[in-house]
C-alpha cells in the first residue's frame, strides 16, 4: 500500500477535522470523564485495531487517551490510517 | 504523602529491578508476544490502578507497554509508585 500524497492527505483530513498531522503521525487526543471511561474507549479501539490489522500508538493519561497512527510498511500515512481515525471517532 | 528520599528510593529499586527512574518517574516497559496479550496485562493493570487509586501513564505500542510511575501531588516518587510497580510485576 502506497503512502498517501502531501495533498491527498490535507483532502482526507477533512473526514476527520478532530485530527492534525505531528511528526508525520494522525494524532487525536481524546478527553473522557475518569480513568474507567478512558479504559473502557481504549478497549472499543482494540478491537476495532484487531479487525483492520492495524494498530495505532495508544497513550494512556487518565482521562485522557492520545491515539497516533501510521503506517511504518509504506513509511507514511495511508487509507488504512484514515480508516481507523474515521472508526476511533464512531467510538466516542 | 512525602515523597521518598533520593536514598530511600535507591533502596526500594532493589525490590523492583526491573523498574528505572526516568525523568523522576518509575519505569518499566513489558513486552508480550502481541497486542492481545499487551491489551490482557493492561487490563489487569487497570483493574488494579482502580483498586490502589492511583495510575500510572500507559504507552501501548503493539507488543509493547510501557509504565511510568510518579504521585503528583507529592511532587515525586512515593510508596504508592513501588507498590504498584510490585503489583504489575505480579501480573506478568
């Protein structure tokens, strides 16, 4: 799977506008009430990540739960990133 | 709760050698044979973050989780820290 274009990346990001492109990583910070909360996402996201053979960076801080993807085999972002933002989203 | 002494803490890293101060927090990074198998022990971990009342910051990445361990509002390391870092050695 090819990495996507500079240009086709700025259109996909327009999907998914809780979404900002760090160090070459999609990266969303999401907020939640406590800690169960947190978990409880964190556990949705993994199975989803198991289903698409693709597993995103997860950063625990409490309430706060930091995704960032992308796909090291094309060294870039690709569709499958954008794909599991769009389905972290649904999560929430 | 005060925080440890620089000595007090050198002796209690004897208890946990697998754990290292980073930045003045506790560390330990486990590996596991996949994402699954991360996800079961950060489970477990949670379960016991939620019992102590206390939780550490969680950085999942695949088949790697790695722990850091530091009790805020007493500005540093405390017993709390160690006991937890003995209690996610037990889950391994």
């Amino acid at each position: 799977m090819p990495s996507l274009s500079p240009s086709d990346v700025q259109s996909r990001l327009i999907s998914v506008p809780d979404w900002v492109v760090e160090s070459g990583e999609l990266v969303r910070t999401f907020l939640f009430k406590d800690f169960r909360a947190s978990m409880s996402f964190v556990n949705k996201l993994a199975d989803l990540s198991e289903q698409a053979g693709h597993h995103p960076d997860i950063d625990i801080r409490y309430n706060k739960v930091r995704l960032a993807l992308v796909t090291h085999d094309a060294g870039g972002l690709t569709t499958k990133d954008f794909d599991l933002a769009a389905g972290a989203d649904k999560l929430v």
